[in-house]
C-alpha cells in the first residue's frame, strides 16, 4: 500500500481537505494526496477531486446505516447460503467503506464510475484517505468480493474462489469494518440514532 506522505492521521487529512474548498488528484496536489495519486494512475482513474459537503456527510450517514441493516441478517444467521453470505457482506462492506468515501469528499458518481462493485479497490482508496484499515485478513477477503455481483450470479461465479473463510469469520471482519467505519466517521448506529429520537 503506498504511503500517506506527510499526512499520519484521518484528522490531519480532514483538516488538509477542509482547507481548500476541493482537493484534485494531480502531481501538485498537495501532501497527502500522493498516495490518491498513485492509486488513479495505477488503475488509470480520472483525477478525484475531494470535497467534504453536508449533502456529502449525510448521505455518508445513510450508506453506512445501511450497511448496519444489511448486516443485520448476516450477524443473526439469517444468510446461510455460501454464497448468498459472500454476495451479502460484498454490500456491507462496500456500503460502509463508501461511507467513508463519501465522508472524506469523495463523489459518489465518481465512486460508481471508477469503483462500482470493486471492495478491494474501494478499500484502497479508503485506506489512502486515512481509513487505515489494512490487514490480511480484511484485503484477502475484500479480493475474495471482488466484484460482489459474481456472487449472485451463478455464471460469473464459476470457478471463483470463495476463500478460507467460514461463516464465522466473514461475520467478524465486516462487524471489525463496520466498526472501524463508525470510528472514523462518527456516525452513530442506528439503533443509537433511534433512541436519542424516542
């Protein structure tokens, strides 16, 4: 994974975003941005300009309660299918890492233009904007998803491999990257947001 530069925490970068009104991924972008840089050039990505807006953070807040909802079947056991669960956990966790996306200025018809059902893609460029979310268990599983769809469709599935994973454990790394999501974008769960409601 390439390096954040200068830039060492989320806050950080938040705040280097937030001081100009958009952030282009370019070769004068400022620090920070090198790591963005690095990841369009290798997937030949038009520039990502970043910009943190309210509409941007509420529908960041709306991505990743639904992420929640559709965890929901998976944390109660409801999704036994093998692959029914891989095609499940694909929309949570691409639904909460596009929270997060969404969270840091990223647009969201950039992010289906460029990303779409790709998680592992979409968690690089999660991580390269101060997710730091980065380890085996969560990139092998992201590859593994990638692209989600294939595991609803019984063609593109076909000699895909499903990973190491039991059940189990697929529930604990979405539930680990639901939680991390929460932690960086502040948003509450949902349950939470209801009872401050009622």
């Amino acid at each position: 994974m390439v390096g954040i530069g200068s830039i060492t925490t989320r806050r950080a970068l938040l705040g280097l975003l937030g001081s100009s009104p958009a952030v282009a991924v370019a070769a004068s972008a400022p620090p920070g941005a090198t790591a963005l840089s690095a990841l369009g050039q290798e997937w030949n990505d038009e520039a990502a300009i970043l910009q943190r807006t309210k509409e941007g953070r509420s529908l960041s807040e709306f991505r990743y309660h639904n992420a929640e909802s559709f965890f929901a079947g998976i944390d109660k056991g409801i999704v036994r299918d093998r692959c029914d669960l891989l095609y499940q956990t694909g929309i949570v966790m691409q639904l909460g890492i596009s929270s997060h996306l969404l969270d840091v200025g990223f647009d969201d018809h950039w992010c289906a233009r460029h990303i779409g059902l790709k998680v592992a893609k979409s968690l690089a460029y999660a991580n390269a904007t101060g997710f730091d979310h980065d380890n085996p268990d969560i990139n092998l599983l992201a590859a593994i998803l990638t692209p989600y769809g294939k595991w609803r469709n019984p063609l593109m599935r076909e000699g895909a491999d499903d990973g190491p994973f039991t059940a189990r454990q697929i529930r604990c790394i979405a539930r680990t990257l639901l939680d991390r999501v929460r932690d960086v974008t502040g948003h509450s769960r949902p349950s939470e947001l209801s009872a401050r409601r009622g």
